[in-house]
C-alpha cells in the first residue's frame, strides 16, 4: 500500500532525454548482436560436425534459388510438382548435352596439359637461363640461375596438384558413388525445398505477433530476392566470362584454350582469381608456341574482356541483385575465405548480401548527404550546382 495513501497524487514521471534514449537503443543492438553473434558460432560449430549433411544443404538451396523463376513461371499454369519435374526434365536433357560436348574435350586438355608440362618447363627454364635474353640480361648470374629454376617449381607443382588430380578426377567421375548420391539427394532436397517454402513460410510467420508479420514478410521477400540474384547472376556471369575467353582462345590459336577458358570462367567468382587463372597459361602458352608478338595480344584481349566484363556484365547480372559495393564484396570475401576456406569464399557475398538486408530492414537507415556532408562527391565540388549555389 502506498504511505500517502490512496488519496495522494502521483508524482510526475520523470522525462527520458534524447541521449538516455539513444544509449538504451544501442544497448540493447548490442545486446541482439551479442546473441546473434553466440548463436552463429554455435550454429557454425553443429554445421562443423556435419559437414557432409551442411554441404548437401547448401547445394540444395543454391539449386532450388537456381531452378525457381523457371518452377514459378510454370507453377503459373501447372501444379507445383509437375512444374518441378518438368523442369528436371529439361536440366537433366540439358545437362546431358553440355556433357556430351564438353566433357570428352576437357578430358583430352587436361591429360594434353599434363604432358606438355615438362616441356614448357624446358623451354622457360632455357629462356630464364639465357645470359642474352634481352628481358633478364640486367640481371646478375646469381639471380638469373634463380630465376630459371622457378618454372621447374611451377610445373612440379602443377603436375602434383593440380593437372594429374584432375586427370584422374575427370576419369573417375562419373563413376564415384558420392558424387552419383549427391546428384541424386541435391535434386530430390530442392524439390522438398519448392514444395514445402509456402508451408516455411507461414510457419516462421506464425511464431510472430501479427503486428511484426508485414515486417518480417518484407525481410524475407528482399532475403530471398538477393540470394537467388547472386546464384543466378553468378552463374550467368560466369557462364557468359568463359564462353568469351574460351572463343578469344581459340581464335588466337593457343592451346587448351577450352580447359583455360571454363576453369577461369568458373573462378570468377574469386576477385581476381578468374583473371589471374586465365592471364599465366594463356599468355605463357601463347608465348611458347606462337611467340612474343601472339602473347601480347592474348594479354591485351584478356584484360579486355575483363574490363567489359566488371564494367558492363558483372553490374547488370550480380551487383544490382546483392546491392554491395565492390569494396564490401571484396572484404566479405576476404574474411569468408579466411574463416572458412574455399566454401565461404563462394557463400560470403550472399552472406553479406543478407546482412545488408537486415541491417537495412531492422536499423536504422543512414543520414542523407546534406546531414553526412561528404568530402568526396560523385562530381565536383566546383561543379554547375555549387557555382550556382555561391551566385545565389
């Protein structure tokens, strides 16, 4: 019971500030970005011990994301499951065909690339050790004898790694009995997946007050729109990236141009890696077997491609979907490579991607210019409207 009694009037509640408000609001962020912080390392560590099942997973998911536009623009006049089996119908015909056409070729490039190893080896050493080489005869004897035994390292190590691993891969392939299961689980889980994202979704829905759905709703939709543009617009861009290379290749003349083309293009992903995958060999085999003049073209027309590629393809198929900029794409996939090797190299821009969204959606959205009062502007400070502004 209150001692003034019943009768006795309340005092007046005291005025949360401006600033008590903000720290509340940060303290609590930070209390939400703790929890999410120990509940991803605790789902990472459970995806560590089931790194078969978590991989499956994944793969699944990018194929359902991959395979949707074509199931939904069915689902439009089908039912759901004879949209998706019409679908991997024609994937499974369409499949058959690319491998038809590009499998025995590659086979033939790998195993050609093999042998022809020790003799580029030869040829680069001799060119390395060559005292008249006009391009390393300002170099002391010393560091020309070093110089020489590196391509005898590159070969060893591409021999060891990578060229017979993968001839021995190419052979086996088709007949190892996990890569047979996965082609056989991955489909029948995206399937699941399609079948079942409605009923997921009304579910997640469900557990939240009615008040919060419209919201959650809406993270979902972006959530789900930047993922399946990276997937697809991954493989778009890739696709597109080693048909050129591949053309470039051959209309240059140089050898395994179809290997060098496919590998690069499928890298891409990579910042740099697809270019610096196709650079080396192309050039390098350009240079052994069509000279000097042949590998300066092929050097100048992969960068060309390159650019045409950043500057006009990639934009238009990937950044616009995942809405990062080069500099967060890059150093998500820096920190993705550094935490979780080769995998979260490929998953770190869609994570990222996500992350973009939640922020956007859950806090709040960033000062508009005239408040940030940048340094740095698109145009010049000096520019038509700042001349205008300073006559006014």
């Amino acid at each position: 019971m209150n001692a003034a009694g019943p009768d006795a009037p309340n005092r007046p509640r005291r005025r949360v500030s401006r600033a008590e408000r903000r720290i509340t609001f940060w303290l609590k962020t930070l209390g939400l970005i703790a929890v999410a912080i120990y509940l991803l390392v605790g789902a990472l560590q459970f995806l560590g011990n089931v790194k078969a099942t978590a991989m499956l997973f994944v793969v699944a998911l990018f194929f359902a994301y991959m395979i949707f536009p074509l199931v939904r623009r069915l689902n439009e006049r089908l039912p759901l499951g004879f949209a998706i089996l019409l679908v991997y119908l024609a994937l499974v015909f369409v499949g058959l065909a690319i491998a038809q056409l590009l499998v025995p070729p590659l086979i033939t490039d790998v195993q050609g690339a093999a042998k022809t190893v020790p003799a580029l080896v030869k040829h680069y050493s001799a060119i390395f050790a060559d005292p008249t080489n006009p391009l390393i005869h300002w170099l002391t004897p010393a560091e020309r004898a070093y110089l020489a035994t590196i391509p005898g390292q590159v070969g060893h190590f591409l021999q060891v790694n990578a060229l017979d691993t993968a001839s021995k891969t190419f052979s086996v392939v088709v007949s190892t009995i996990s890569v047979l299961a996965a082609l056989i689980i991955v489909p029948v889980l995206a399937a699941y997946m399609l079948l079942d994202a409605e009923n997921l979704k009304r579910g997640f829905l469900g557990l939240m007050a009615a008040k919060y759905r419209p919201k959650a709703e809406t993270v979902i939709a972006e959530l789900d729109k930047v993922v399946g543009g990276f997937i697809r617009g991954q493989l778009i861009d890739c696709s597109i990236l080693a048909a050129m290379l591949t053309v470039m290749l051959f209309a240059t003349r140089v050898p395994y141009a179809l290997l060098i083309g496919v590998v690069s293009g499928a890298l891409n992903f990579i910042p740099y890696a697809g270019a610096v995958i196709a650079f080396v060999p192309a050039v390098g085999l350009a240079y052994a077997n069509n000279g000097l003049t042949d590998a300066l073209v092929v050097a100048a027309l992969i960068l060309v491609i390159h650019q045409i590629d950043g500057n006009f393809i990639a934009p238009r198929v990937l950044k616009e979907n995942v809405g990062l900029s080069p500099f967060w794409i890059v150093i998500a996939i820096l920190v993705g490579s550094e935490l979780f090797g080769l995998p979260g190299t490929f998953l770190a821009v869609p994570a990222a991607a996500m992350l973009r969204v939640l922020r956007e959606q859950l806090l709040p959205q960033s000062v508009v210019r005239s408040e940030a009062q940048p340094a740095l502007t698109p145009e010049a400070h000096d520019g038509p409207a700042a001349r205008r502004g300073t006559r006014r």
